[in-house]
C-alpha cells in the first residue's frame, strides 16, 4: 500500500494536510515532535472519519531519529511504502541578525533542512523502485522574498526551494516529482503572535489563508493529475508577493 508520511502532522499546516489526504483514502503517518496529544486527535479525527492514520513521532532535525523511526516503520511495513512525502515541520526562531544566536541559526536550519534531506533520501529509493512518487516541500515566502528578522527562516527555505528544482530534475525520469509550496501568511499557532489585523492590510485579499487552503494545494501535487508539475515553486499567498 502507498503511504503519506507528513511531517509535523500534528498541528497547523501539516495536520490539515494529513485531514485532508486522509479524506481521499490515503493511509497517512503523522509524524510530530511532541505534542503527543494533538497528533493523536489527528489520528482519532482521521479514524472516526473512516481513514487510516498511524503515528511516527521523530525529531526531524536528528538524522539518528529519523534513521531509527524510518527503519522501524519500514520493518513493520514490508510490503508498503511511502508514496508521498510531505516535507513540512518547520520552526521561526525570529530575530535580527545582528542579535541572532547560534542556537536560533542553527536550530531553524536544522529542522527545515536535515528534516528535508535525511527524510527524503531514505524515502527516494522506494520511490524511484515504484516509478511514483510525490515530495512536496513546505517552503514560504520569507524564502522567495525574504523577511528581514528571518535571515535565518528565509535562508532554510530558499536552500529548501534550491533542493526541490535539483532534486526534481534527478529524479524525473523514475516519474517523482519534487515540488514545493510558498505560503504567505497562514492562521496557526506558528503565525498567532503576529499581529493579524495590521498584517493583513498587506496582503491584497485582506486577510489570512487558511491551512485547508495550502491542504488543498498540496494534495493536488500529490495526485496522479499533478504528474507533470515538477521543480515548481507554488505561492499561495493572498497576492501578497508573486
Ligand atoms: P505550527 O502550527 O507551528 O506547527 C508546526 C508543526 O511542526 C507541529 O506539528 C510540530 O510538532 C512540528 N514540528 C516542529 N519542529 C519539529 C521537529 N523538529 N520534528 C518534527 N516535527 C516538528 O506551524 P505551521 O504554521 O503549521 O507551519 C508548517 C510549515 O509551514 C512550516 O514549515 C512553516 O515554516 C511553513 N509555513 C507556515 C506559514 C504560516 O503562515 N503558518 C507560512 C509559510 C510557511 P509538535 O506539535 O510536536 O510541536
């Protein structure tokens, strides 16, 4: 069986994902950090809907974890695989650079581009054996644009873009496709200490998205329909910045 491994399943972004793939009949894997109890009401959410949803919590930005819960899935899954990756736990650690600790630079780097790299080079080769496979990275803006107070957020995410149009090109012959997907501002818990109602005066359609909007988005690059999208970097913004 073909499986959606999310990670940071648990909450915002990612957990609207799991929702909503899980809706069209696919076996999703919520992976998550900590927060045990929101991923098991995802799970609970997803399972009292009719799906099918399991847990794998790892920290993604610890290539021995991720090696370690990868591997054990993998043994109690022998005939299954990951078909679809969606690269999406992601942490701000906001402040000027001239200010910025080591801590903040690397703890950011290491959760969006460890989590992208260990996580989808142990997953690729399923992958291109199947002839199929879907990896939708969760970029963002600040790494279009970049945000000043995020040197550290917007450089993770452009090298995340970087990593999505190379790895694309490698892998498209074996038909995976890699994307990613650039929201602008989006209500979750990531997003509610900014200031909402003076933010979205900039944004052209005066207000927030909401995470089952870049859901939706998502499970179209992760469906058959979706096949010859390869390399993209999608905004979904609000016409904030394009
Ligand atoms: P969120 O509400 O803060 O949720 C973050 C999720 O990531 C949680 O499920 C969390 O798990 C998980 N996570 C964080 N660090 C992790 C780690 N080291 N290992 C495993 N899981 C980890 O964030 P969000 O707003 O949904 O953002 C999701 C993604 O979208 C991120 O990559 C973010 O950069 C990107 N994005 C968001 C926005 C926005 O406006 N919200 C805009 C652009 C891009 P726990 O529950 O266990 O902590």
């Amino acid at each position: 069986m073909k499986y959606a491994l999310v990670t940071g399943g648990s909450r915002g972004l990612g957990k609207a994902v799991c929702l909503r793939l899980a809706a069209q009949g696919i076996p999703v894997i919520v992976n998550y950090k900590q927060n045990t109890e929101a991923a098991n009401a995802v799970v609970a959410e997803i399972t009292a809907a009719g799906g099918t949803a399991e847990l794998l919590p790892f920290d993604v930005a610890s290539p021995a974890e991720i090696e370690e819960a990868l591997a054990a899935w993998a043994d109690k899954h022998p005939d299954d695989y990951v078909g679809i990756l969606v690269n999406n736990a992601g942490i701000r650690q906001d402040n000027l650079m001239i200010f910025m600790q080591d801590e903040q630079w690397h703890s950011v780097m290491d959760t969006t581009m460890n989590g992208f790299f260990y996580i989808t080079r142990r997953l690729l080769k399923d992958m291109l054996t199947h002839r199929n496979g879907r990896i939708i990275n969760m970029a963002s803006l600040s790494g279009i644009k970049g945000l000043p107070g995020q040197v550290n957020y917007s450089a993770a995410k452009a090298a995340l873009i970087g990593a999505t149009k190379a790895l694309a090109q490698e892998v498209a012959q074996r038909k995976v496709t890699v994307n990613a997907v650039a929201p602008g501002f989006i209500t979750s818990d990531m997003t509610k200490d900014l200031n909402e109602a003076e933010l979205k005066k900039l944004v052209p359609m005066g207000r927030f998205g909401k995470p089952e909007e870049v859901a939706a988005l998502v499970a179209f690059l992760a469906s058959d329909e979706a096949a010859y999208i390869t390399g993209e970097v999608i905004s979904i913004n609000g016409g904030l910045y394009t």
